[in-house]
C-alpha cells in the first residue's frame, strides 16, 4: 500500500511540473529527463523520447515547438518534424495557425504558418502572440536612437502584417477583455481594434489583464 500512495504521489508530482496541452482527447505532457525534453501521456507513459533541448506545449493543430541543435522547429505527435529546426527562437502556434519566430540572431521577429511558410517577413524588433481577435502587438526600435537609451515604438498588426495601430505609441498591452491599452507622454488610454481612440490617455497606471512585456 505504501509503495501504491508513494508511485501516485511522484506521477502527480511529475504531471504537477509539466506543460500540458489537449488535442484530440490525447493529453501530452513535455517532461525533461537527464537535461533533455520529451513528451509522455495522462498515464506516464513516454510517448516522445527525451531528446530535444527545449520544448513546448502542442497545440490545437498538434505541433509544438521543440529546439535541437540550436534551432527551432515543429514536431507533430508521433515526434517527426514537419517544420524543420531552423529558426533563432519559436513558440507555440495561435488559434489563427501563426507562430512567431526569430532569425538572424534573434534580432527580427515575423509569422509562420503551419507549413513554415512566412506569412509576415521578419521585420519586428519584438513581437508577440496574436490574441483571439487576431491582432498581435509587435514593437520597432529606434536604430538611430543612443544604444544605451533605445526608443521603442508599439504597433498593433493583424494577421495579414498590416499595421491596425502605427508603431508610435510608448506601449501598448491587451487586457484580458480584448481592449487595447496603450501609453503616450506616460499616460494610459484605450484604443478600439480599428485603432481608434476610444478614451484618451490620462491615466498614470491600469490594472487588467496580461502585460506584453
């Protein structure tokens, strides 16, 4: 009995201590052993072996974004890359079917889609993740600006790489309701999902939802 409690006990330690992401009613947990990540299934069972540097969660379209030898790409469930390692740095595919993705050092940032087809060149200094409305805030660094005091400048791009709100503003975050928060001369406004500005900035701080950076 006491060998029972302790085996439960150090799976749901394990389970407690992984991503998990659900696909298919197929539940894959990314799990390192001896520094390098697998996948293993709701029992324990090693459905991936160990063998990658990195990993994330699979997605809805069962890829996950795995990193070997120093480069990034995607692998479907049975562990075979559809999307060869060649990227700096990648995450996990939105609902839309795009990824983000870094080359050339990590110094630009564009989308993929589920091929590995660019659907946005590289050309952001930061970017990050499309939300539920398809839009994804992406950021431009003043190259002509000191090094040690860069000027960022916030956008907000939809899922074709067109600008919905110019990079002009000093920040820009999603709340958690799909509003658009943003700052300019360090105050706080919102703007709607056209880029209209629908209060105007005012407000020293907010406090809602998930902050981009």
């Amino acid at each position: 009995m006491k060998l029972k409690l302790m085996a439960a006990f150090i799976v749901a330690t394990i389970l407690a201590g992984c991503t998990a992401q659900t696909t298919n009613n197929d539940t894959y947990y990314a799990v390192r052993v001896d520094g390098k990540w697998g996948y293993i299934d709701q029992t324990g069972q090693i459905k991936i072996n160990p063998q990658f540097a990195e990993a994330w969660n699979f997605t809805e379209n069962g890829l996950a974004a795995v990193k070997q030898e120093g480069k990034w790409g995607y692998i479907d469930k049975s562990g075979k890359f559809v999307i060869e390692p060649q990227f700096e740095f990648a995450v996990s595919f939105a609902k839309n079917g795009l990824a983000q993705v870094r080359v050339n050092n990590l110094d630009k940032a564009g989308y993929i889609d589920e091929t590995g087809k660019y659907v946005i060149e590289p050309q952001f200094d930061k970017a990050g993740d499309f939300n539920n409305d398809g839009l994804a805030v992406v950021v431009l660094v003043d190259s002509a600006a000191e090094k040690q005091f860069p000027i960022r400048k916030y956008g907000v791009i939809d899922e074709t790489g067109k600008y919905v709100v110019e990079p002009k503003y000093q920040l820009i975050k999603f709340d958690d309701k799909g509003n658009i928060w943003f700052r300019s001369n360090f105050k706080y406004g919102m703007l709607d999902n056209k880029g209209n500005v629908v209060i105007e900035p005012q407000f020293d701080l907010f406090r809602d939802g998930w902050f981009f950076e």
